[in-house]
C-alpha cells in the first residue's frame, strides 16, 4: 500500500496543457473553473466521478458546480 505522500505524488502528475485549449478571454473565477471543468470532462471522456478526481474535488461538488447536470 503506498503512503499518503506517495499516493499525492503520483496522483498530481503534471501533464502536458498544450492540448488544453484556450483559456477563457475573461480570467474570472468562474470562467477559469468552467473551462478547468470542461477539460476535466474532456479528458475523463466524460466520466464524471473520474472528472472530480482528476479536479480534486468530489463528485457531488462537480454535479453542484455543473448545476445539477
């Protein structure tokens, strides 16, 4: 079993952002974890538990965030 500090480690991977999109033209809160959300979505093929772990949140706050979706 790997230690919390390891399991951090290997789950916070960077990845490349190249692929990313653009970011949003207004640098807002909401705009920037709207586009944080949708490339979550994107890149988890639209699996939402996948989605809140990849964001770091839980899935019952990606739904809220989503507005229920």
């Amino acid at each position: 079993m790997r230690s919390a500090s390891n399991w951090r480690s290997s789950s916070l991977q960077a990845r490349p952002v190249a692929d990313a999109g653009p970011l949003p033209q207004a640098l807002d809160l909401a705009s920037v974890e709207r586009w944080a959300i949708e490339r979550a979505l994107s890149l988890a093929r639209g699996n939402k538990a996948e989605a809140a772990r990849l964001l770091g949140i839980g899935r019952r706050t990606l739904y809220d965030k989503l507005g229920g979706a």
